[in-house]
C-alpha cells in the first residue's frame, strides 16, 4: 500500500489503536516516532521502524530530527499518517516535517468499518 508514519506517545488506549491500524492494512513500512519508554515497552513487527525521538526539544528541532528521518526512509511521493497517539507538540512537528518533505499525505483511522482514509 505505502508508509504509514505516526506518533506512538501518550493518551490512553492509544498504542491499541496504532497496533490494530498497523496489523489491519498491508503496509510496505511502518515509522513510529516515541520516546524511550515507547521503544522499549510496543512489540512492533518486522516492517515498523521506531524511531527514539527527545519530546520535551525545541519544536523546531524536534520537526528537524523527524525530517531527517523520514527523509532517509520515505521512499514513495504519499503517506500515511494517523495522529491518534501522541500530543499536539509532536503532531506539528510531524505535520511540518511531513510539509517539508513535499510528499502527499492521507490520514487514516480506525473506525466501526475497519481503517478508514479521512
């Protein structure tokens, strides 16, 4: 399908909600974006990619570090991102990573009906 890219932070039953959209639809790779404790405590599977990043930066240099990671991994012209976990800090960073990069953006979600683009 394509690169779902996502927040795995706080909020609670947040982490489900990533899981089930990860194991729901066949991504061709998976970038999650946490803090320690997040790489230490998800199982991910083999095609997630958790990337450690500092939460508590500069905005500015926390949307740097995300850039430079997804610039080394994003491979396709789209992704997905789902913005379920994670705060509001970390979403801008990630939104203006994402705007940086020039690559084309669908959000995706679960609902009643399975993953759904918005």
């Amino acid at each position: 399908m394509t690169e779902l890219v996502a927040c795995l932070s706080t909020g609670k039953g947040t982490w489900g909600h990533v899981n089930r959209l990860i194991d729901d639809v066949q991504w061709d790779k998976v970038i999650l974006f946490t803090n320690a404790y997040g790489k230490e405590n998800f199982t991910a599977n083999a095609k997630t990619e958790v990337i450690v990043v500092d939460p508590e930066q500069g905005l500015k240099e926390l949307r740097d570090v995300i850039y430079n990671e997804l610039k080394a991994r994003i491979k396709g012209t789209e992704i997905a991102i789902n913005f379920i976990s994670g705060t509001g800090r970390e979403h801008m960073a990630l939104v203006s990573a994402t705007l940086k990069l020039g690559v084309g953006v669908r959000l995706l979600a679960l609902t009643k009906e399975g993953a759904e683009e918005l």
